[in-house]
C-alpha cells in the first residue's frame, strides 16, 4: 500500500504557477561563510528539553561575529532572497520537505502581508533538533523569521513553543529583548503558546489557535498560505528551515544539510548530516553503535521501519530516501538493536499515537485504537491471523481519509512493522512473543496523563 508522504496542503501548492526567475549572481558572502548550524552534537536526555549545562546559546554579538549582520531580502541586482531560494531549492525542514519558495510565492500572489510563524512546537517525542536551534542559535532562527517577513510584507511574525517547554521560552525571549533594544525588529514578533501535545506543532492547528481555536487540526480549511490567521496569507516553517533561510540570504550555499535526531541508549543526540552521508554513517558518527542493530525508525513516529541491512548504506537525502518510498519527516532516526522487539516497539508508539489524536473524526476516533490493538495483541503473541487480515482492513479504511495526517502516519508505521519485522510477526502468531519483549524500551513515549 503506497501512501502520501506530502500533506494536502502542500500538494494543491505544487499546482500553484511558478514565476520564472533568473540565475544571477548570489547574495554577497559574509565573513563566516561556513559558519555551521551547530558547533557540535548536542545531546539531551530521553525526555527532556532542558539546555544541556555544557551548550551556551549565541546572544546578538556573538552571533553577529560567527555569521555577520541580517542582509537584506532585496538582495542585489535585482536578484532577491526569493530568487535565490528558488535557485537553491530549499525544501522545508519541516517534515513534507516542501520548497520554500513555491509556499512564498503563494503567499504573495495571495496579496502578502498576513502572518509568518516559526514552529518550534515539537510534537514528535523523540525530535529536539528544533529545541537545540532556538536554544543555541536563537538569532538565526529570527533572522530567518525576519527576513521571510519581509519578503512577504508580513504584518506580524509569531514564535510558537509548547507551553511547557520553558528552557526554550527563555532563551527566544532574552533574545528578542535583546533586538528590541537595538531596535532591530522590522515587524512585531511575538512569542505564543501551546499546550504539550502532540498535534500542537501541525500547521492548521497553529493557524487555528493563534486565530482564537483551540490548538487541534481544521477539519475543512484553504491553504494557510492563501488564508490563514485573520484570513490573510499565513507562512508556517519550523526553526531549521528559518535557520537555513538565514545562512543562504548571506550567501551559503549548501542547501543540502539536515539536522536529525538520533535516539540511543545515552539519550537523544542533534547533529547535522552531510547530503553525501549515509544513514549507518551517521548513526555510527552519533555514537549510538553500541551493538548490532536489527532496524532502523527514519522520520519519527508517523515515519517508516527499514531493514538495517537496508538502511545502512542509503544517503540521507530525501531524495535518496523517496526513491525508497521513505521520508527523513521530522529528521528522527532511531536504530533498533537486535536484542529489543520491534513489534512491542511499534505498539507502544501505536498506542500513544492513537491517545494523541485530535479525536475529530472516525479514523482518529475508531481506526487508530484499532489497529493499536490489534499491534498490541500481536505483540504479546495473543493475535491470530485473522486480526492480521483486521489490520490490513483498518489500514485501508484509514489511510488518506483523516480530517489531518495524524492517522496516515500511524498506518505507515504499522505497515513498514509487519514488513521490516516479518519473521517475528511468525514467531508471535505461532509461538508467543519474542524474548525481546519484556526489554527496556528503545522509543522515547510520555507516560500517560
């Protein structure tokens, strides 16, 4: 069963014209040319999101020595900022790995103005990349925020966090002081929040609460690049993809770099990966080879399980990866040793994936339990193939049809698990479970509330 790695949204946007633009020259380079995102992997333990001890974030000096003065989205020679991410093809960081520019131009031939977001509201458990941007490099995510607002003459611009991601709160808060003392905000930015869950950080619920809904997925709803917040045009983007608007406006060119979160025995490491390394290169860089590993979870909880065999040699581009009909999504990576079960993995995340739903439709309300019960029985070896042949029924009637993506990441997931762990699926159904079972879990999931 093939399903959609690109939200709704984003795909009506892919039909939207492109304006034809002209290869000139690039923006002038600053003296920190190659000034990374990060100095060094930054590690955060399995849940929480407190800056480590040993990690300073950059106040609005010293980030003004490591990557020089915001320039310009006019650019020079007629050659803009939009121009230039158009060259570059920057894709979004954001999960759907969509262009920029094309979600700008949208914007813009919606009459601009409106509303630019950056979505620092990480919902998937086991992601801190975003986390690890504001709280270090703070600046550069708002120089990003900045200049995409004035692209867009946007009207205001909003830094969106879980409320009770405090650490974060603070620092995006000093920082925004610290600009508004030099009077060095060009727009109104302000910071807003969220409650602690996992649909907080999707785009249509951010456009919702910060329109006076709650903070849940619409149902029914037009591009929020077309009429978002207040019915004007409204840009969403998380940290890193800001981030990387900041470095290409001053003339970087490699557009190519992620961010991932690797999850490991020691807890959860933010590195950035080079567009030539591979996924068992970088799993190996992270220090999380502390054994065999079985498989491999790539793009977060809604993402996908590969065979390590599989996995190991593949490049970490999302081109690389879509030719396997996978996704990086939320940039998370989690290597599955030999000795844990990936049956009992999948339905402990199944189980929280189906409590996180909105509740706003059947297949959020009825089809997630479902198919996390029917995980959860196989797991424990109390399944019996007829509940298989239930799973592939629910997975059907599922997928594609949820007011939000919510539910079609739980069926990849589900789906990719009966595949990439075929032989204990057997075992489970025809012995009991596996003596991998009753380990320690691998997947970083809150307790229940």
């Amino acid at each position: 069963m093939t399903h959609s790695l690109v939200p709704a949204e984003e795909r009506w946007l892919h039909s939207l014209p492109s304006e034809a633009t002209t290869v000139g020259p690039a923006p002038a380079a600053s003296p920190a040319h190659g000034a990374p995102l990060l100095d060094a992997p930054i590690r955060y333990g399995r849940h929480s999101r407190a800056l480590p001890s040993d990690a300073w974030p950059h106040d609005l000096a010293l980030h003004e020595a490591t990557y020089g003065p915001r320039p310009s989205a006019l650019g020079s020679d007629g050659y803009t900022l939009l121009d230039w991410l158009d060259h570059l093809r920057l894709t979004g960081r954001g999960g759907a790995h969509f262009p920029v520019a094309t979600k700008w131009r949208a914007a813009l031939s919606s009459g601009g103005g409106g509303t630019v977001v950056v979505n620092g509201a990480e919902g998937e458990p086991a992601s801190v990349k975003d986390a690890a941007l504001l709280q270090l490099r703070p600046h550069l995510v708002l120089d990003g925020l900045a200049l995409a607002a004035e692209t867009l003459g946007a009207r205001e611009a909003v830094v969106w966090l879980h409320a009770g991601d405090l650490a974060t709160q603070q620092v995006v808060s000093r920082a925004l002081v610290e600009r508004r003392a030099r009077g060095d905000l060009s727009v109104s930015v302000r910071l807003a929040t969220g409650p602690d869950l996992y649909l907080t950080g999707e785009s249509s619920a951010i456009v919702r609460a910060l329109s006076g809904g709650p903070a849940l997925p619409m149902l029914a709803r037009r591009p929020a690049a077309v009429s978002g917040v207040g019915g004007l045009p409204t840009v969403v983007h998380n940290a890193e993809t800001l981030a990387r608007v900041a470095l290409l406006a001053r003339g970087r060119t490699d557009a190519d770099g992620t961010l991932v979160t690797v999850v490991g025995p020691r807890g959860r490491l933010v590195l950035e990966a080079e567009p030539d390394e591979t996924l068992g290169g970088l799993i190996t860089r992270a220090g999380a080879s502390e054994g065999a590993f079985q498989a491999v979870l790539v793009g977060g909880y809604g993402g996908t399980w590969l065979p390590w065999h599989q996995a190991s040699n593949t490049r970490l581009t999302e081109h690389s990866l879509r030719c396997m009909r996978v996704s990086l999504g939320a940039g998370v990576l989690v290597p599955l040793p030999v000795a844990a079960c990936g049956l009992t993995e999948t339905a402990r995340l199944l189980d929280y994936l189906a409590r996180s739903s909105a509740r706003q439709c059947g297949p959020c309300l009825f089809g997630l339990p479902a198919i996390a019960g029917t995980l959860r029985r196989l797991a424990s070896g109390r399944a019996g193939k007829a509940d298989l042949r239930s799973l592939e029924v629910y997975a059907g009637e599922v997928a594609g049809r949820g007011a939000c993506h919510h539910p079609d990441g739980a069926v990849r997931l589900a789906v990719s698990a009966l595949a990439t762990f075929a032989a204990d699926v057997t075992q489970h159904l025809g012995t009991g479970p596996c003596s991998g079972s009753g380990g320690s879990p691998v997947c970083p999931v809150p307790e229940e509330k």
